[in-house]
C-alpha cells in the first residue's frame, strides 16, 4: 500500500516530528497486517490526535491575539485532560479561528467520522470486530487527517 503521508513533512517546521508520525502509522500498519485491526485503529487515532494537539499548540504560540475559542480551548486544556480532535467543537473552532480552514469540509472528513467511531467502539465498548479492511480505511483516514494537518501549519505558521 502507498504511503500517503511519504515526503510531505519535508522542509516544513514539523520535520522534526514526521519520523514519529510515521512510525506510529506504520506501526498501525504493521499490527494489521498480523491481524491486530483493533490496535491498529487505536494507534491510527493517536497519531491523528498529537498531531491535532502538536498543530493547534504551533499555531496558538504563531497568533497574538487569541479569539475566544482558542482563550477557552488554552483555559480548558490547562485544567482538564483534552482530547484533540476535530470531533469537538471547541477544538474545531479554535482551529478554524486560528487558520480559517473548515476540516469538516474536506474530502476525508466523513471517512475520518467513521474512523473516529470506530475508534471509540473499541477504546470505549470493547469492540474487537474490526478487520484488516477497517483497520486500513482507518489508518488511511489518519494520514489523510495528518497530510492536512501538515499542510495547513505550512501556510499559517512556518
């Protein structure tokens, strides 16, 4: 299978960072291949998450002036353990404050749902049915998520 996310990171500021994401994607990639779908998808999710958190943190220390939804997303993340996902709200509006990009416009993004479901049936409920074509729309959804990611830290703060 072709590596979506092979070369994007170069010569961006998340350089430093892309071996891990890759690692963790290809570790998920790994675990599905010998049949452990359900940790794959959980690793998928993870890589997506800290790169969510690592891209939000970039660009709240690029802008000065924080509008009100990033100020309560620092607030919250200060005093609770925050997932960082595009899932919520507050999350996805901070990030739309700090770039004027709508993730939940892209072409990925009903397939990152999912993905996200899925993720939660097994992390939350113990779902273990997942197999090697879920786990790979998965990991394939995560690096689409990350591709993103990248390239929206690229224009807004490089």
């Amino acid at each position: 299978m072709h590596d979506t996310t092979a070369n994007i990171y170069k010569n961006t500021p998340l350089a430093l960072l892309r071996p891990k994401w890759d690692q963790l994607l290809a570790e998920a990639r790994s675990l599905s291949s010998a049949g452990q779908h359900a940790i794959a998808i959980i690793i998928a999710a993870a890589a997506g998450e800290w790169a969510t958190e690592l891209v939000l943190e970039r660009l709240m220390d690029a802008v000065k002036d924080h509008s009100k939804s990033v100020r309560d997303l620092i607030d919250m993340s200060e005093r609770l353990l925050v997932t960082w996902s595009f899932e919520g709200d507050r999350v996805r509006e901070a990030f739309h404050d700090l770039t004027g990009e709508h993730p939940d416009r892209q072409s990925w993004w009903g397939d990152w749902m999912w993905s996200r479901r899925q993720r939660h049936d097994i992390a939350h409920r113990g779902v273990l049915t997942a197999n090697a074509t879920v786990a790979n729309k998965c990991i394939d959804v995560a690096a689409l998520h990350i591709a993103y990611l990248t390239e929206v830290v690229k224009k807004r703060a490089p």
